[in-house]
C-alpha cells in the first residue's frame, strides 16, 4: 500500500494540473472577507517580508492544506480545500483576463455537478452564465471584489498587478496533503471537516448519501450513477429553494441558512432552536443505520425519496396560484408549515383548499370595526387583516397571473401606518426640516438640494408664500417653535387635515405603508404620500396592490377632491375590505335587533 505523503508545492508548482471536485463537496462560498483577506495577506508578505536568515530557504507565504487523492489521468481529485484552490486559480484568470496578451498557464478544476465549470471559470465575468447556478455567482462575486482590489491598490501604486503576481505564483505555498492508503475520501472529508464552524448539516448529510461504503456489493459503475443521480437531485432543489420568490413562500427567513436544503431536513427532523448544532445530521444518521436491517446497504433510494417528496410538496403548493397564497399568508401569520404537511395528507387538492380556507377564518375571528391602532394586541390584528385583504384581492381576479411577492414583504421594512396624517402628534427636532422638505418638494416637483436654489416662479402667490416658508425652516439653524407651528397649522388646514376625523385610528385609515414612504415623523399629508406611492410603482418598487389603490382613491364611491382622504373615503376603504373578506371574517355583531 502507498504511503500518504505531506509537501510544500509553491502555486507555480501546481500550474498544468487538473483538480477534481467530487460531488459531495460543498459548492464555492468564499465571501468579500474572506477572498479580501487573502490579497491583504500575500500584499501584506510583499511589502513586509520576513527576515531570510542566512543559509536557510528564502520566506514564503504559506497556505492552509490541501488534502488530495491522485485519480485516473494524472487528475487529483480535491478531498478539503477546494474554496481556497478555486480562489487563487480566480485570481490567475483574472491576471490572464487583465493583464497578459498572451494568456500563462494555470491550473484547471472540474466541479463535478457543474458540467461547464471549466469554461466559466475561464470566462469568469460573464453575468449570464454566472446567474445559472449559486456556485457561479459566488465565483463570479470573488472574481468582483478582486477586480475592485486591485483598482483600489492601482490608485496609489500603478505597478501593484506586476508586484503581486511573482508574490502568489512563486513565494506562495500550500501545504499537500496526498492520500494515498485507500482511505474512503467522504470519510476523510467528513473527519477532516467535522470540526470546523463552515461545515453544515446538509454538507455531512450529503456525505452520507455519496458514501462509496454505502453501496457494497455493487458495481462501480452503478455507486457511480447513483452518486450523481442524487447529486444533480440534490442540486436541482437548492438551486429552487435559492429563488427568493419560493424560498420566502415557504420560510420566515427565521435562519439565514448557507445551504437552504438544510431547512427542509430541519423540518423533516424538527429541528427546535435549542437542539445542538448536529442535531440534524445525527438523526439522518441513525435513519442510515436504523434502515440497514440485516442488510449491510442503507436503504438510500427510501430515505432520499422522503427528502423529495417534502421538497415535491412545497414545490406543488408554489405552483398552484390559490394554494400559494392561502398557505403563503398562513406561513406569513406564523402557522406552523409542518402542521399544514400534515393536514394536506389524505386530502384531494379541493379538500385541502377548503382547510386552508376554515384555517385562515380562525386567523381572523374579531370585529374588524372595533380594532384600535393603539390597543392592545390590534396593531397585529390589523396587520394581519390588511395582509390578507391584498392576498385576497389578487386571489379573488382569476384572469390575472399576478401573485403577491412574499419576498418583497419579507424583506421590506412594511408595517401598518396612516392614511391620513395624526394632526394631534407633534413633530419635533430634525424632523420637522424633513417634514418641510417633503412638503416643498410636493409643490415644487423637486427635490431639495442644499445651497441649490429653489424656482417658486411657476406657483401661485399663495403657495410661493408657503414655500418661503418651508425653505426658511429648512435652511435656519435653528428652528423657532412658534415658526413651524403655524405653518404645520397653516398646511394642516390646507390639505384639509386639520379637523381629524373621529375614527382616526381605525383600519379605515390604516394600510401597508414602507419606512421609506412614512419617514422618520410618521405624519406626512395624504397628498405627499399619495405622490411616494405612486412614483414607488411607477418605478418597479414594491406596493402591495391594496394600498396603492387607497393613494389612487379607488375603493372610494365619489371622486370628488382626489388630493384628500375623507370620511367617505375612509368609509368606502373599510366597506371594500369587509366585502372582499367576507369568506373569512365572522358574522357582524347584532345591533338594535338586526344582523
């Protein structure tokens, strides 16, 4: 038996060689930190080198190991280190792509889940085929935050290309770590590995699936189409679940998970927040072991078949358009996804849609009338209920293929605020210049930009009158009390905002409103906010459809002044989301005797 051999290889050493990432890798997941802090590291060598003593071997930079297995045609197949490999050969392509007219030799990998791997990995920039897959678009990302490096560098030293480039070829070296006794390399992967923080779950669960000592008695060729069946299964569903439209449909985004399988055998294992880190590998684990019997093989094929049909499920729920809404907002309002597994067992898809639909009635038992912004527990109640009257309008329009972007709301800072401004909440300190600024820009149609003047020719006398005003507040270093609160008075009234009306706080003034809309004061005017809705969706942003149509007045019977919200409005609003609910929400109370 050969003897495992452990060397120094300088990087110019390895140039001509062909490198093999086998399918139970973990794909590439270098982030900026980590790719910058290696160019930091080798510059850092460069201009700081260590003392050579005399006689001795000149310095080198010296990287973590690489342990590797020679393979059929001289290639070498990569059992750890791979990030750090395909990080520098990043960096040699992207010297070939910059800086030399004639391209020098590197090293080659081949992923083998990623067929075209080596052909992008020579035309690393390519937006196009860095969007097929989450492997590439790491890649592609590296090679960004090298590219931006070395800009960085070049405007304080031209010649930084021509000085790093000897410093990584030739006095950087990694240490070789060659396996050569027959060891099974996903049991060297896995022990090698185990100790670190960056391996997850799903990394040694699919060690598990690939294992070669899984499939005794079988032939070669048929552990290996095995191997890649489940491989490109594998890949196939991380690279869905990577789409933010299906992942935030089916998760809170509660974990930020590097490898979002991992939450679907999370949820296979119930994972709770308090079990230890491998809580999840180690039951799919005794699953291997428990599934053996008297055979000496895991019944791999059964175990993997319950992974997709979890997997299968979700995916089926996101196709159909009324399951993906009514499970969508079931899992936005917090039920629990695994209890909604177990209630679609059995069930033909119109029996499961009924449950949803007696679920979500549970979700929204309360007077919608009598909900209070300021009460306790109403603001989730209101929430809930002005998330579900969006969802429920999209449902409700068969002809229409839009569906309601769980990731955006997901992701977005979106909360319950006030159509018509609270005139009784004062605004204090800097928000009042912002307040003003909002203001001035509603009549002027611009911007405020500091020492930029400001053209009032095209207003009438009176609201000239009003944007001096504004513009003194804005600009005075300190602002006079008195001053700005006769002009909120003043704009108050104008915008006829300053008699609130009695249900001030009720849902009929309350809709889906972002951060960036409501600002910091929370009290902008109908008309300013109305015109931030409007430019957001003219521009592609985000505005769940219900409150859009509130800021374009349409649920409102009379027209009449569009520029403000009033109590017939505010009537109008609330009677359209009664009727579009109306599935859902209980029966009205009994008032003098009638229903």
């Amino acid at each position: 038996m050969n003897e495992n051999k452990l060397v120094l290889k300088s990087i110019n050493d390895l140039l001509g060689s062909k490198f093999y990432i086998p399918s139970y890798q973990r794909g590439y997941r270098w982030k900026i930190q980590q790719v910058e802090d290696l160019l930091k590291d080798l510059w850092e060598f460069k201009t700081n080198p260590p003392k050579q003593d005399d006689g001795k071997e000149k310095p080198f930079y010296c990287l973590q190991p690489v342990v590797i297995k020679p393979t059929e045609n001289d290639n070498w197949e990569v059992i750890d280190g791979q990030q750090r490999l395909t990080t520098i050969l990043i960096i040699l392509n992207y010297f070939n792509q910059t800086e030399f007219k004639t391209p020098k030799q590197v090293f080659d990998i081949k992923f083998e889940t990623r067929t075209d791997s080596k052909e992008f990995l020579e035309n690393i920039n390519d937006e196009v085929l860095a969007s097929k897959n989450i492997d590439y678009f790491h890649i592609n990302n590296a090679y960004k935050v090298i590219s931006n490096w070395f800009d960085e560098k070049e405007k304080t030293n031209s010649a930084a290309k021509n000085e790093f480039y000897p410093i990584l070829v030739n006095d950087t070296k990694i240490i070789w770590y060659e396996v050569n006794d027959g060891s099974d390399t996903i049991d060297i992967f896995t022990r090698i590995n185990m100790g670190k923080i960056p391996l997850t779950n799903a990394e040694l669960i699919k060690a598990l699936f690939l294992k070669n000592t899984n499939f005794k008695k079988v032939s070669p060729d048929k552990i290996r189409l095995k191997q890649l069946q489940i491989a490109s299964e594998w890949d196939k569903i991380e690279y869905t679940l990577q789409e933010n439209s299906f992942w935030y449909f089916i998760s809170n985004n509660s974990r930020n998970f590097a490898t979002r399988i991992e939450y679907i055998f999370d949820l296979m294992k119930d994972k709770k927040k308090d079990d230890e880190e491998y809580f999840t590998f180690y039951a799919f684990n005794d699953d291997f072991e428990i599934s053996k019997g008297t055979n000496e093989n895991p019944d791999i094929d059964a175990i993997w078949l319950k992974i997709k049909k979890y997997f299968l499920t979700f995916e089926e729920w996101y196709k159909d358009r009324e399951l993906y809404h009514l499970i969508g907002f079931l899992l936005t309002v917090n039920t629990d996804i695994i209890y909604l597994l177990e209630k679609s067992e059995n069930k033909t898809k119109t029996e499961f849609k009924a449950f949803l639909i007696e679920e979500i009635k549970t979700k929204v038992q309360f007077q919608i009338e009598e909900l209070d912004f300021y009460k306790s527990k109403a603001k989730a109640r209101i929430k809930t209920i002005l998330l579900l009257f969006n969802i429920q309008t999209i449902v409700l329009n068969e002809n229409s293929n839009i569906r309601f972007p769980f990731d955006s709301y997901k992701t977005e800072n979106w909360d319950i605020e006030h159509i018509r401004s609270q005139t009784d909440r004062k605004i204090t300190g800097n928000a009042r210049k912002d307040w003003s600024k909002d203001i001035l820009e509603y009549f002027t149609g611009n911007k405020y930009v500091e020492n930029q003047k400001v053209d009032f020719d095209v207003l009438e006398d009176e609201e000239k009158k009003l944007c001096a005003s504004l513009l003194k507040i804005i600009t005075s270093e300190k602002i006079v009390d008195d001053d700005f609160d006769k002009l909120y008075s003043t704009i108050i009234e104008k915008f006829k905002e300053d008699k609130e009306p009695e249900k001030i706080n009720s849902i009929s003034n309350l809709a889906l409103l972002d951060a960036s809309t409501n600002r910091s004061y929370g009290n902008a005017v109908f008309p300013v906010k109305r015109k931030i809705i409007i430019e957001n969706d003219m521009q592609g942003t985000f505005v769940p459809i219900c409150t859009k149509n509130v800021f374009l007045k349409s649920y409102s019977k009379k027209l009449g002044e569009i520029m403000y919200w009033k109590n017939e409005d505010a009537n109008d609003y609330l009677k359209a989301i009664k009727q579009t609910l109306s599935i859902y929400l209980p029966t009205q109370k009994v008032k003098d005797g009638k229903q």
